[in-house]
C-alpha cells in the first residue's frame, strides 16, 4: 500500500506556479520523498527527490517539512505540457530484505488550463 | 538514444500463447525492473532484478518469468496469457538498489489478450 496521501486532481492556470501537496505522516527517517509524474501513455517520469532538505532541479522544488510529514512540489511556470498525473512516493529503495522498487499510489491528476 | 526501451509497443495476443517483452538499458545501471499498470492505472512493482539476485513480488503468478542474459537487458516471459494479463507492462532501471537512486521508465509494452 501507499504510504502518501495526495488529492485526486487539482487545476492550475498555464503560467502560474503549480503547488502539489502530499501527506507522509508515517515516514521513517531514512526513506526519501520521490516525485515522478506519468503524462498520459508514456512510462513514468522522475522529477526529484529529497531526504530532509528542500531540493531544487531544472523541473521543480520539492519543499519538505522539518517533522517530514509532508511535502510539496512545485512547479515554478506551468505549461500545458505539465499536465500529467503526479506521484509522490516515500522509499527506501532498498529496504535490505530485497529490491522493494517505487510503490506507487493514485497520484494527483494536474490539469494545466490554457 | 532512448534510455530505456520495450520492445514491442504494442501486443495483441490470444489466450493460452506464450509472448516474450524485450526491454534494454543503456544507462550502465545494475538494477532493473518490471512494472505492471492495470486498466485502473495502478503502478504495481512485479520483479526487481540486481547483481544477478532477482527479487519477485509474490503476488506474481509463475507464469510470469524475467530472464537477464546480461546487465543491459530483462526480458519478460509471459506462459498461458489469460485476460486478466491485460495490462500495460513498464520495464525500468536505476544506478542501483541504494537509497536515493531514481528509476528510469520505458514507455512501456500495452499487452491485449483476446
């Protein structure tokens, strides 16, 4: 099962900056916050990911909380091209007992408006 | 250069047959993956495959195998395709099984049993 929880879907005007939140409340304290978004038919698309820090990349910032709990992703300048279906993942990657691999959830549905 | 490709894009198969995905890796990783994406568009992890040591999912039916002739490559095997296999397949890689790695997706194989 997910371990985050994101809104359904969420709208953003072309142009302006797209805030997705997720909620981690039971996140350990060596699992990383991934972002990966999958626009429509195409393989998933790694975007960022952090451990404690905010990180910033050409794409966008992620923004975590100091308790972890949640974070949120930014994208600065939305574009049509951003609408997508956003996952936000917590692992370990590598748990020790095995290759655990990205659990993905239902994501946020990100519609960019024209 | 496509990172990761799937081979084929497409596949229309009947019930019972046996049908092999292709998928390679240029990126020098030593870790891969197979994903699953059902018609409810759930991602969900089959098998990871590192340093020859394969990780299976254990929900998985046996009738689905991975076969890794070398680094660069995990194919998938499907045995006696029931309607239920219908999915779209995803295969994907990473540096590593460390945490903090990110994965890197084909654009995945839409598998259509008939």
């Amino acid at each position: 099962d997910a371990k985050t929880t994101q809104p359904p879907s969420m709208d953003c005007a072309e142009g302006r900056a797209a805030n997705l939140p997720c909620n981690h409340s039971t996140i350990s304290g060596n699992e990383y916050v991934y972002w990966y978004r999958q626009i429509h038919s195409q393989g998933p698309q790694y975007i960022i990911h952090g451990l404690k820090n905010n990180e910033t990349n050409e794409m966008a910032s992620l923004i975590i909380t100091e308790d972890r709990k949640s974070s949120t992703l930014i994208l600065p300048h939305a574009t049509l091209r951003d609408t997508a279906v956003y996952y936000c993942i917590v692992s370990l990657m590598y748990s020790g007992g095995g290759a655990d691999g990205l659990t993905f959830g239902k994501g946020t549905h990100l519609i960019i408006q024209p | 250069d496509t990172a990761v490709s799937q081979t084929p894009k497409y596949l229309v198969t009947q019930m019972g047959n046996d049908k092999s995905i292709k998928c390679e890796q240029n990126l020098g990783h030593d870790t891969m993956y197979w994903y699953k994406q059902d018609s409810k568009k759930f991602l969900k992890i089959m098998f990871s495959y590192n340093n020859k040591e394969l990780i299976i999912n254990e929900t998985v039916p046996n009738r689905f195998s991975p076969k890794s002739p070398d680094k660069a490559h995990l194919n998938l095997h499907i045995n006696s395709l029931e309607l239920g296999d219908s999915a779209v397949y995803f295969c994907a890689s990473s540096q590593s099984v460390r945490a903090g790695t990110e994965a890197f997706f084909g654009q995945g194989t839409r598998l259509t049993v008939v």
